[in-house]
C-alpha cells in the first residue's frame, strides 16, 4: 500500500534525509505487518514533529480549560455555566472550542451526568446536584491542531458505588496505556481495558469509541474497548489517538435521546463514567499529549 522509493530518494517525511538513513527500515516493518495480514496506519495518520508542537499547543489550553472546570464545579451550578466557561476561556486563549458546531452540536463542551454515557448537552436548566458524577469532555483547535481529553467530577457527596465506578473506569484508562506497546495491535489495548471493567462487574459500551485525532477532530483509527486481541489497527510510533472507554454500572446496553439526537444514556439508567486521554505512540511507549 506504500510507494515505494528508491534508497538514495529524499525521505516522505520531509526531514530531507535520504529514504535509507529514514524510513526505510520502518517502512518494511510495516510492510511486513500488513503482509501476516494486519491494518496498519496509511502515511497521513503518522504525525510529524510539526503536528505533534501543534497538538501539544492545542492542548495546553484544553487542559487549562479542565482545570478551571475542576475549581470551579459544584453542587448548584448549571452545566451551562460549565458551557460558560469552556467558550470564554478556549477563546481568551486563542483557541476555539473543537465541539460547537461540530455535526450540529449546539454547545462548546459535553456535560454527561450519572446515566448519560456522553455528549450531554449544557442547559440552564440542569443543575448539578449533591451526590453527582459527571463527565466534562472538552475539545480545542488550534492552529488547525485537535486536542481532546475528559475527567470525571465528584459533586459533593457521592456514594461509594458510583466514586467506585469512576476509579475502577480510571484505572481501565492506566490499564490501556500500559497497553500502548509500539507494533502491536490496537485490539490488545482494547481488550484489556474491557477486561479490568469485566474483572470489577461492570460492562464497557461498543457503540462509541476513541479514535485518531490531531489534524482532524477524529480520525482513524476507530478505537474499541470491545475487541479481541491480535486484531485492529497496529499501533506505529507517530500515531495519535484517544483512550476513551465508557464504563457503565449495569448493562452495556444505550439508547440516544430522540429529541435533541446527541445525548446517549444506559439503557437501565445506572451510571456511566469515561476518562479520556489522548497520545502519541512512541518507539518505546506511549506520551500523554492531553489529559
Ligand atoms: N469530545 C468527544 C470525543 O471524545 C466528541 C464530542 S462531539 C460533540 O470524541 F459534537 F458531541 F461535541
Ligand atoms: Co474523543
């Protein structure tokens, strides 16, 4: 699926090097690959150290923009004050909020509480509640750069059920990253993440997923939670993508509310919890480039 090049050829990368002093060596590695038969990333998914400056940059304000959510969310407030907050602040920092009118999305941030599994939608009319989990998932552009990440908050007092949902779903994100093993398949990660979920009684939703993000909003790879090991998409240094699983109490099962068409729930109505980060794969790794 690659152009091949001639050795003394300047490198596709544009470092300027000749292809034999790049990527070759890379390349037949993933040429291989492909031969025993798996996916592997098409040119333009591997980020240059251009993008990777720029993604970083994005998310400096995305993770400032969290940061002020977590000062400031408690019991009281509206989510559209949170929606407040997300749209001044990206936007004092030069940046623009990636959700606000993406497909239609009508706000800058997605607020999903207790059994919205995500993309809830800020209102004046919903205001957080003692005892509430909820997920703020927050997307920056900049420059073009895509950055992506959400965290949970805890609005005052919550039971240990649900703060135990929101650690255990924490912990399927740290199980993930240690299974962000360069030229490996992306189905191994996902896998066990979905275990650690499965190992505590919980269930992982199959529908909605990470995904490829830093030039676009998403990209490929489509990231399960819900697949089988030795499959998917191999993980190759420069790939960017997001580790994103929605952990729910009960059943797996979803449903989206027909009326405003974004906001997807459980379809027993037990909570939901999801972290998000997003990364660049490494030779050795993984680095966190939002979170
Ligand atoms: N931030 C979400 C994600 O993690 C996407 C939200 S799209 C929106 O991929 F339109 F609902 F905002
Ligand atoms: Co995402």
């Amino acid at each position: 699926m690659y152009k091949r090049l001639e050795r003394n050829d300047p490198c596709w990368c544009g470092s300027g090097k000749k292809y034999k002093a790049c990527h070759a060596a890379f390349d037949d590695k993933l040429i291989q690959l492909e031969h025993k038969g798996f996916r592997i990333p098409t040119r333009d998914l591997l980020k240059t150290e251009k993008d990777i400056e720029g993604i970083k940059k994005s998310a400096v304000i995305n993770m400032a923009v969290l940061d002020e959510i977590g000062d400031k969310i408690r019991a009281g407030m509206t989510t559209q004050e949170i929606d407040d907050i997300v749209y001044n602040t990206t936007i004092k920092m030069g940046g623009i909020p990636a959700d606000l009118n993406y497909e239609g999305f009508p706000k800058s941030v997605c607020t999903s509480i207790n059994e919205e599994v995500c993309h809830g939608i800020p209102s004046e009319d919903v205001i957080l509640q003692d005892g509430d989990i909820i997920n703020v998932d927050c997307s920056t552009i900049l420059d073009g750069y895509f950055s992506d990440s959400s965290r949970m908050f805890c609005i005052g007092n919550v039971s240990p059920e649900k703060k135990r949902l929101v650690d255990v779903t924490k912990e399927c994100l740290e199980v993930g990253l240690k299974a962000v093993i360069p030229w490996t398949p992306i189905g191994d990660m996902g896998h066990a993440v979905h275990q650690h979920a499965l190992d505590n009684g919980y269930t992982v939703v199959k529908e909605i997923g990470g995904h490829g993000c830093g030039k676009e909003f998403h990209e490929e790879p489509f990231v399960s939670y819900v697949s089988r090991p030795g499959t998917g998409m191999i993980m190759v240094p420069g790939m960017v993508f997001t580790i994103e699983p929605m952990v729910n109490m009960g059943t797996d099962e979803i449903f989206c509310d027909e009326e405003n068409g974004w906001t997807v729930y459980t379809a027993d109505l037990k909570p939901s919890a999801q972290w998000e980060v997003e990364l660049l794969v490494t030779e050795t790794g993984y680095e966190l480039l939002c979170w």
